[in-house]
C-alpha cells in the first residue's frame, strides 16, 4: 500500500478508516463495507491519527 499505515497488515489503510468517517459513514456501514475488520481496528486508527495530529511520534510494527 505505499507505505501507508495498514490495519493488522491488511489492505486496508488507516487513510482510508479516517477519511470515510469523515464522510459520514458510520462504524457499522465501516464494519459491513469491511467484514473482516473489527470494530477495535476502526478505533486503533482513529487513534493512530489523533496521535499523528498532535504531532507524536507514532511507532510501527515491523
């Protein structure tokens, strides 16, 4: 995925959890659009971008 912070190493990136929420999708519709997610991995990324936006520095799992 170009580098981008993925989900469990998914094909799913963090980019693309926050930006549908953004539109207004819904955990739900999230969790439905994505049956193989949970709904702790919508929250990890939502935490992984507050992180980033307060100007941490955010580890990452090799």
């Amino acid at each position: 995925m170009g580098g981008k912070p993925c989900i469990r190493g998914m094909r799913v990136t963090v980019g693309m959890i926050v930006e549908a929420l953004a539109a207004g999708r819904t955990i739900d519709q999230l969790l439905a659009d994505f049956p193989y997610l949970e709904e702790q991995d919508i929250r990890e990324a939502l935490a992984f971008a507050a992180r980033l936006a307060q100007g941490h520095e955010v580890p990452l799992a090799s």
